[in-house]
C-alpha cells in the first residue's frame, strides 16, 4: 500500500487579499511560511519519514515543501505537472473583480465548471497532469508527500480516485492542510481529509492503522 499525502502550501500575500494567482509565482506571506513550519512538524510527527517528496515548483509551494523537508531530511523534487491550472485573464483579479467583469463565468467557475475565458487550465488537462505526476512520484513508494495548490490537489485528487473531475465533493482544502490518499494495485481511496498541524494525530497511528 502507498500512502500518499497532498499538502496544499501555505498562505500568500494574495491569498491574504483574495487575488487569484493561478501559474503566477507568489512567495509565501510571513504567515505562511510559519504555517509551512507548523505542518512540516506535524506531517512528520503523524506519518514518519517519507520515501519521497514532491513539489510544484512555484515559490509557494516549493518553500512549503523546502520547509517539510527540513523537518524530515528528505529532499523535495520539483514536478511542473503538480503546478496551479492557469487563471488566464483573472490571474491578480480579486473574485469582486471577476464576478462584476465576467459575471456569468464566475458562476460557473463557482458550480465546479470550466469558465470560457483566455487561458484558463481545462480540468481535464489539469487533473490528467496532475494525476500522472502523482502516480509516477508514488511508484515504488511506501509514503510520498505531495505539495502542490488548491485546485491542483482536487483535481488530482478526483482523477485518482475516479470521480468526476467537474464534482465539488471534495470542497476547498484550505492553506497548509492535507489529505492522504491510499494506493493498492492502482485503486485509490481517501483515508484522511482536511488535516492540519491543529488537528492532526501526532501519536504515529494516522499511518499506523
């Protein structure tokens, strides 16, 4: 069995003014970086030490990861395909913004649906990537930890495990949480959800049982 963890990254400076930063690369706030610390400390006090970790490569993200992999002594590998879909023309927008420009779009980007505007990451695109990269990253592995962003993680998240990559039941894993995912034989299910440094068992037995 692969247990595979998916750390959504920690908070941002735009995260903070509700701007939408897709494929652009914002550095972790001060807040953030002390909630990469905060969850470092405690994914490796519930799982132990992974065989591998895995990052998107945009700054949030890889400072997340760089922050666990202190905590752990295992170096993190940067993947493109675990990257945020792109936001096309919202990207630095706030959703006031959005929602007052392209009002329609808004509401189907809040229904789950792919909105039609300039560059916008398709879900399907982006959950096949996603999914891929995961895979390859648990190949052979006990425990893998994954840092990547918010959409990235659901859409991954719900190709693995073979729902409908448009569906909102995962809802939004908010900053510097985790699911767990397990692996056998290529079928996954979701064993963990929504965890954190506040709320995570730090006894070992999360990826004991």
């Amino acid at each position: 069995m692969t247990v595979l963890v998916l750390v959504r990254h920690g908070r941002t400076g735009y995260n903070a003014e509700g701007r939408l930063q897709g494929s652009l690369d914002v550095p972790l706030g001060e807040e953030g970086r002390a909630q990469a610390r905060e969850a470092a400390r405690a994914l490796h006090a519930a799982y132990g030490t992974p065989d591998r970790i895995v990052t998107s490569p945009l700054l949030r993200a890889a400072d997340t990861a760089a922050a666990i992999s202190a905590a752990t002594g295992v170096p993190a590998r940067p993947d493109a395909r675990l990257t945020q879909r792109s936001y096309g023309e919202w990207e630095g927008l706030t959703w006031a913004e959005v929602r007052e420009r392209w009002p329609e779009d808004h509401d189907r980007r809040h229904r789950g649906l792919d909105p039609a505007i300039e560059g916008w990451g398709k879900a399907a695109d982006v959950a096949a990537r996603v999914a891929e990269g995961l895979v390859e990253a648990c190949d052979g592995a006990r425990l893998v930890f994954a840092v990547s962003h918010g959409s990235a993680i659901t859409l991954g998240s719900l190709a693995l495990l073979g729902l409908d990559v448009h569906s909102t039941v995962l809802g939004k894993l908010p900053h510097a949480h985790w699911n767990a995912l397990e692996g056998v034989h290529g079928r996954w299910t979701m064993a963990r959800y929504g965890h954190s440094a506040a709320t995570s068992l730090v006894d070992g037995s999360e990826f004991a049982d």
